[in-house]
C-alpha cells in the first residue's frame, strides 16, 4: 500500500525497505498517536463552541486551570534560576562530589513519578524532614499549592540544567578574554556579555519545563491537597471527570490544557526563530 | 560586499582620522620584556625570553606551532601569568594589573564579537563598561563608535549584528572595538588566520595604514612568515619557547643568524660540509666557498635557490646530477642529487635553461650562511 | 598588591586566574547554593524512599513486596514492559530508517508528530483511549459486545503505555542515523549484501548503543508510568495494577510502609537506568548523538 505510495514521492534510491518502513511508521503512528488524539479533537469539537465554553469557564475549571498554568510557569521560573546556576557550577568549577552531582540531576526523568510524589510528601508533610522544620512557624507546605510547587520544581529541573550545559561548554573562552581586556569587571561580563548568550538555551529549557510542568499528575497529586479551587491542578480535574463519566467535561477541560500549551509553546519558538535570524546560530 | 568597501579604501577623508588618535594616550607606549619564562604544569612554553618593543613599532611574533608566540603575546595581555620574570609597560610594572587595568587592546582569531550586541554596540562595549566616573555620555559613545566605524571603513554598517558581516569586515569591528578604549597596546593573536587569502592579503594592507595613521605599539602574532616579513617593523622569530632572532624583515631574510631562521624563513637549501682550516670542504671537495669566521669542524651549509650560479666548469662548485625538473612561477626549478650520498639540492634558473634530468651540473652558491653543526641531540 | 617577589607571584596568579572565572568567595557560594538545591530537591526525596521503606524493618519490608497483590503488581509492570518496549523498539528502527536513508517530502512533520507524546499529559495520554474504547467511546460498545476489553483491562494498559513512551527509541536513532548518512549501506549493497542483510549487519552495529540508551529510557518509563495507566486501569488489585498504582492504592491506605517498599523497588529500577545511562554517556558519547536532548 505505501510502497507504491512511496516509490511516487521519494527521490530514487539504491537502498530498500522505504516502503516497507514508511508503511510500518504510518499505520503504527496513526493507530497509536494520531487516530486516539483524532478521538479527542472529534470529541472536543463535538460539543460545539458554546458547550465547550461553558464547560471551560465554569469556576472550578477555570481555578484548575489557572492553578497548574500559574504554578508550572513559577516553577519553571526557579528552575530557569537555579538550573542556570547549576549548569554553570557543572561546566565551570571543580569540586568533589561534581559528576555525582551532575549524574543526579536526570533522576526526575527516571524516578516514577508516583514515587517522587509520596517521597516529596513524606518530606513536605507537618511530620516530615522539612515540614516538620516549618510547620512550628505555621508555614505549611504539603496539602498546599506550596507543595504543588515544589513537586513542579523537582520535576522540571534537568530540563533547564541539561539544555544550558551543552552551550556553556561550548563557550568560546575567547569572548570573555575579549571582554575583560576592554575592561568589563566579571559581573559585567557575565550579565552582559554570556547571559544573553545563553538566552536561547534557556528559552528552551524553560519551555520544556513549562509544559512538563502543566500536564504533571503523579508527582502531584499526593502532596497537593486536591481541595477544589484551592489546590486543584487540571489534570486531576480531568481524571475526576472520567469517574463522574463526563466524558464531555474531561475532554473540554484536556483540549483546552493541550490548546493553551500548545500558544504558549508556538509563541517561544517563534521568539527562538527571531533570534536565531537575527543572531545566528 | 567586501569588493564595494575595497572600494572604499582607497579613499578614506583624512580628516576622519585626527580625533581618535589624539583622543588616546600621548605617547605610544615602550613594551620591555625582561626573562620571562613561563611553564604549564612541567612543560616549558617559554624559556627566559627578552624583548624591547619601541614605542609605535609594529612587531611581529613569528614561529611554528608551539614556539611560545602565542604565550608571550598572552602574557602581554594579562591572559596568563610567567613563571619568572618582568614585563613593563613604560616604566610600570605590568604583571601587577589586570586584565582590565592593562588598557590592551585583544584582537582574536575568531573575532570574538559578542553575537548578541549590534556592531554599534560592540564597538562600545569597552567604554560602556567603565565606572560611572570615567564614563562618557551615551551620545559620545555612539559618536565614537561611528567614528571608529568611518577609520575601518564601515561606514553604516552599525546597525547590523556579527552573524549577519563577512569575516572580513567581522575582525574590522573587533578591530574598531578594541581600539575604542583607546589602547596603549594593540595585540593581535594571528588576527587573519580564519579568512580566505584574498580577503587576509587585502586586510594586511589594510592594517598597515590603520597602523600607519593611529600609531598605537602592535604587537601580533602570526606563523605566516610572508605575513610577518610585508607587515612588521621588526619580526622577532621564535622557535621551542625561545626568541631566535629579532631584526627587521630585510635583516632576518638576508642576514639570519641560526639554521633555523634561515630554513624557515625564505626556502632554502641544505648541504653538510666540514670546515678546514678556514676553507670549506664538500664531500672530499674543496669549494670556492669562504669559511666566513665559521669554526673548523663539520658545518651546515645554507643557500636559497636563487642565489646559485651553474656551469660545466665552474671551479669549486659542486658537481650533481639532475634528478627532477618543472616550472616555478616564471623560473625553472631542478633537484639536484649532489655527493656519494645522493644529497638533494633544489636550484632555481631562468626558464631558459636547458639542462634535462640525468644530465651533469656544477652548482655555486653566489650566496650563502655556514653554521656549525650542533652536537648530537641539540 | 604585594611587592615581594614571591608575593606578586602568588597575588597575580590569582588574578589572572581570575580573567575568566569568578573570585573564590563567589565561587565557593555558587557551589553552595547548587549543592543545597540539589540535595533538598533530589537527593532527599531519594533518600525519603529507602529510609521510609525500611521504617517496618527488614521483615516489614520483605512482606510488603512479597505479598500477593504486590507481586502481581510487578508481574503485570514487566508484562506491559515486555510488550510496550520492543514495540516501541520496532517503531523507533523504522521510522529512523525511514528518515534516515530516505528523502522525502514531510519529513519534519513526521518528526513532530512523533514527538507529540511528550507535550501531552499523561492523564490526557490515558484519557484518549478511554474516548477510544470506553464504554462509551467510539470503539467501546462494539468491542464489548465482542467479549473484547480493553478499558479497565490489561490491553488498555499495555496500549496507554505505548503512547507514553512511544518517542523514546526513535528520538535517540533519528538524529545519530541521520548523522551517520547513507553511505555505509550504499557500500554494503554494493558489495552485494541484501537489505536485510545490511540492515543486520551494517546499521544496526552502527546504532547499537543509541539503542540500548533509548531502550533503557523506554524501559524506565514504561515501567515507572502512573498518570495514563492510572486513568485506564481500574484499580483492581490483584488484575490491574502496575507497581506505580498498587503504590498509590497502599498509600492512601496509610500503609506508608509498605508503600514506600514497593517504591523503593522502582526507586532501584530508576537508580540502575541512571547508572547505565551515564555509563553510556561517558564511554559512547559520540554515538549516542543528541544524547544532551532530552
């Protein structure tokens, strides 16, 4: 079927197997990715505009909404900071302890998500390691948006740190001699001359964290309280929905979290591309 | 579009020039490199290296890879440190400032332009960066940046960013830019190294009247001898971490002073010979060749190509054989298999020569050095 | 600012030194504040996982992860491993052997699409079967009266697994391939070997280990996926549940210990993946390309 398909719309080449590849990878993608995410397209439109609306700006939707995009831009704030730093402290210093350290910053993409998230509530909880140390000022964090932070933080962190690393590595030592002979002081250097260097990296880093960040469940829904409008994270919304069987709801709310990610994550590219254009690569 | 500003320089208003120069320090400076000897961990770059630098002199560092250029002309920038040693920067002793305290003007291989700043703002960057108290205003810096722009030669150009420049006109703005801080010392390390030939020998010429008409000191690096010899007031040429010699470029071709300039400098030809008693002895064969305060003992014998006189019966020559012949330019090349163990010589000689391969030959050299053999291992 | 001559020695050592990099204070703080953020945020919820696993003792922890239900748990978690994996393995050399060795039009599409399951949340990754095969999807009724079911029921975890971790394998091959162009199967095929043959023996040595790196990925999170497998399974205990979910299931219990214990057993899963991983890293990086994109 794609090997007729095929043979029209590729250049010739000596080397078989395209149509016996390109057939498997179509009808694999489709089957698994494109025809179940059709459903849900299908579904969404199927409510209508006005339906579909209605069930995004109701209260509790909109609160959940707004709580998992505010907190994952937050989080993914103090990973841009924090990874910054970590990256430059990997890349530029030596310490005993570094490649431990830089082994350990992957553990969020390894770690099941289930278990960071009982592990991050053991600690954060009025008992824990930490909430223990907070709770006699009042300060909670588990239960609490607080806590819902902190597992986006855990979550989000190598994505900053292993984008800005490659680039720091690759920095031409050459650029700074340069800078500190026309006098600039290391401060200066650094936030004028290598930060904005580093933008785009972290522009992307940000970006992934971001949307890592938006559609987390597991990490969170153990330390986040799940009280509605308070500590209500989207995709726990979506997930009670599915109980409730309001298939309709769940795929409002779900097209309206993949639609608003999707804008956010198009306008940063399109900014990346403009400063690719401008600056170069 | 470096054709278009080609153009350009033949005719640059003299009048653009006058403010930046008098806006520097008064006198060029003297640079005076006392022992300087540096190691990275065991490994010696440098071996006790002096050097005086006139003030407005145009100084080359020539050598190899590995000879230690690049790490004096670092030293000099306050990039790296000597092991021992003293450089002085007139009367001061440079080794107790900093980079930022030295006012050395850095141009890079690699331009080192900061690819998110505009040319403009390249250009300035030097000045926006000083303390509040020596800081001009935002207009004068951009006054200044467009006139350095008009002295290089890229005139509108201010507005645009580093990746969107040849590399031509990218090492004229870090050219511009380092001089913008008004330096006291230009270092340049191998400044044309990553342009094409065209564009390298055009902005040669172009930093010969830059140098010309701002009289800044200038030292650069280079491992281009042609670079070193058509540019620089004097070339110093280095070898291992040591200076080899220092003369102006008619002094290190005509009149090298160790094996090593001569063969790296120019082309040359080698012969070993013995001295006895004051006369020069090739093979068994005495040579009409003065021994020139060589000492007796076995010697190197160098010419180049062209100083070579050829007969049939040249008397005290150095009888060969012919082994390849082709042309060069517009001379007739040969290599000549010279003595019992078949030592090779190439010769040049005007395209009318006729001799073939395998035909005989006698060669003398009009001109020559003789340098004694080192013992083994030196 | 010394005069002595060793003091100027030592003094403007520094300061060269310091051309491109910060002043020791600086430095030192720097490192601080990364270590401090690195240990609150990983190390100590790592540590949470073995040191609350181990509250009930060694006997407490043996119990929690030999019981029956935990140990029907692991056995469907390397079952929908043991599927989801090679499939995704499968996938992952035909579409880089497709993009690879072959031009044509559409190709950065297909690059998209592929990696359109890492901007989706898993709960929405799980949910989409649901629309699918739920009983009242659009494939739902149907497959019911069939006695087929894929909601609530193993096939509905192996297919939400796959979509979860569908671009791991080809994400790593694409680019490696790519880089490694088409010229080692033209000479194959030249020298008269068949496709299959040079498929075998040429590309594959050529990606191995790109392959193990993506292969391990997979692995991890197939095994360790919580948010899609929890929104088609239907938490029977005992039937269908992976590890992640009978840890949820013996947490909101408050049976933390025995919570913690089968956790900490994927916490080994995600520890052993770490170290292979880096191994990887460090010895073949120049053929696991890509390797820093994550």
């Amino acid at each position: 079927m794609a090997g007729a398909r095929g043979l029209a719309l590729k250049r010739p080449s000596a080397i078989p197997g395209f149509g016996l590849a390109l057939g498997f990878t179509l009808t694999y993608l489709s089957l698994i990715v494109l025809i179940p995410l059709a459903a849900l397209a299908i579904k969404a439109a199927s409510l209508g505009f006005s339906g579909f609306w209605d069930i995004v700006t109701a209260p509790r939707t909109l609160a959940a909404l707004r709580l998992s995009f505010v907190i994952s831009l937050i989080a993914a704030a103090i990973n841009v900071v924090f990874g910054v730093v970590v990256a430059w402290v990997l890349v530029r210093y030596r310490f005993p302890g570094r490649r431990l350290l830089d082994a350990i910053v992957d553990l969020p993409f390894a770690l099941p998500t289930a278990v960071a998230g009982i592990a991050l509530t053991a600690i954060y909880a009025p008992n824990g390691w930490i909430g223990g140390l907070l709770d006699p000022f009042g300060v909670k964090i588990a239960y609490t948006p607080l806590g819902i932070g902190i597992a986006l933080v855990f979550i989000g962190l190598p994505f900053v740190v292993r984008t800005v690393q490659p680039v720091l590595e690759d920095f031409e030592r050459e650029i700074e001699e340069g800078a500190a002979s026309l006098g600039a002081n290391r401060r200066q250097t650094i936030f004028r001359v290598m930060l904005p260097a580093l933008l785009p990296a972290i522009l992307t880093g940000f970006v992934l964290a971001f949307a890592r960040a938006v559609g987390e469940y597991g990490s969170v829904i153990f330390i986040a309280g799940n009280i509605p409008f308070v500590s209500e994270i989207a995709p726990l919304l979506i997930v009670i929905r599915l109980e409730e069987f309001s298939h309709a709801q769940a795929t409002a709310i779900a097209a309206a979290m993949l639609g608003i990610a999707f804008v956010v994550i198009l306008l940063i590219n399109l900014i990346q591309a403009w400063q690719r254009r401008r600056f170069g690569t | 579009m470096d054709a278009r500003v080609e153009n350009e320089m033949n005719d640059v208003p003299a009048g653009a020039l006058a403010p930046v120069a008098e806006a520097g320090w008064d006198e060029p400076m003297q640079v005076t490199v006392e022992d300087v000897a540096k190691k990275f961990g065991l490994t010696p770059a440098l071996h006790g290296v002096s050097l005086d630098i006139h003030p407005g002199e145009l100084v080359a560092l020539l050598g190899p890879s590995g000879s230690g250029k690049t790490t004096l002309l670092r030293i000099l920038a306050g990039l790296d440190i000597p092991s021992s040693g003293r450089v002085l920067f007139d009367e001061d002793d440079a080794l107790t400032l900093t980079v930022q305290e030295r006012h050395v003007g850095l141009v890079f291989q690699n331009y080192a332009l900061f690819r998110h700043m505009t040319v403009a703002e390249n250009i300035g960057f030097g000045l926006r960066v000083r303390p509040r108290a020596r800081r001009p205003s935002r207009k004068e810096i951009r006054r200044r940046a467009l006139e350095l722009l008009d002295l290089v030669q890229l005139t509108g150009l201010e507005k645009r960013y580093p990746s969107q420049l040849s590399g031509g006109q990218r090492q004229r703005v870090a050219f511009a830019r380092a001089l913008a801080i008004e330096p006291r010392l230009l270092l340049l390390d191998e400044p044309f190294g990553a342009l094409d030939a065209k564009v390298r020998r055009d902005l040669r010429r172009w930093l010969r009247e830059i140098h010309d008409k701002t009289g800044h000191t200038t030292v650069f690096v280079t491992h281009d001898q042609e670079e070193a010899l058509e540019l620089a007031d004097r070339v110093v040429v280095m070898n291992d971490g040591r200076i080899e010699q220092v003369g102006t470029p008619d002094e290190i071709y005509d009149e090298p002073n160790s094996h090593f300039v001569f063969s790296f400098i120019g082309e040359s030809s080698e012969l070993p010979v013995l001295v006895e008693r004051g006369k020069v002895v090739f093979d068994k064969l005495p040579l009409n060749i003065a021994a020139r305060g060589c000492r007796d003992g076995p010697a190197r014998l160098f010419f180049r190509p062209q100083d070579v006189e050829v007969g049939s019966d040249l008397s005290g020559a150095i009888p060969g054989v012919i082994s390849m012949r082709r042309r060069h330019a517009g001379a007739r090349r040969l290599d000549v298999e010279v003595g019992r163990a078949g030592h090779r010589i190439e010769i040049e000689l005007p395209s009318q020569f006729e001799g073939g391969v395998r035909g005989r030959i006698a060669v003398l050299p009009r001109r020559w050095r003789l340098f004694p053999q080192e013992p083994e291992g030196a | 600012m010394s005069d002595a001559a060793l003091g100027v020695d030592v003094v403007t050592e520094d300061r060269a030194r310091s051309v491109t990099t910060e002043r020791r204070p600086v430095r030192i703080a720097l490192i601080l504040i990364a270590v401090a953020f690195l240990t609150v945020f990983l190390l100590l919820p790592l540590f949470a996982v073995f040191s609350e696993a181990l509250r009930a003792g060694f006997s407490g922890y043996w119990q929690a992860i030999s019981e029956p239900d935990a140990v029907a748990a692991m056995k469907l978690t390397l079952l929908v491993a043991a599927i989801a994996v090679p499939a995704n393995l499968v996938f992952g050399l035909a579409a880089s052997w497709a993009i690879a060795k072959f031009e044509f039009p559409g190709k950065s599409l297909l690059n998209t699409l592929i990696d359109l399951p890492f901007s989706v949340s898993p709960v929405i990754s799980g949910l989409v079967y649901v629309l699918l095969f739920g009983l009242q999807g659009y494939f739902g009724p149907h497959l019911q009266s069939q006695g087929i079911q894929i909601i609530f029921a193993v096939p509905g975890i192996v297919l939400a697994t796959i979509f979860v971790t569908f671009p791991f394998v080809a994400r790593e091959l694409v680019p490696l391939m790519q880089e490694q162009g088409t010229q080692d199967e033209e000479a194959a095929l030249s020298l008269g070997a068949s496709g299959l043959k040079t498929f075998l023996l040429v590309t594959l040595p050529n990606v191995k280990w790109a392959l193990l790196y993506g292969v391990i990925l997979c692995n991890a999170r197939a095994m360790g996926e919580f948010g899609a497998v929890s929104v088609v399974s239907g938490h029977i205990r005992g039937k269908t549940n992976t590890m992640p979910l009978h840890v949820e299931i013996l947490y909101n219990e408050y049976n933390f210990a025995a919570a913690f214990a089968v956790a900490s057993l994927l916490a080994l899963l995600a520890l052993v993946t770490l170290v292979v991983k880096i191994a990887l890293e460090w010895r073949y990086a120049d053929q696991i390309a890509g390797s820093n994109r994550h």
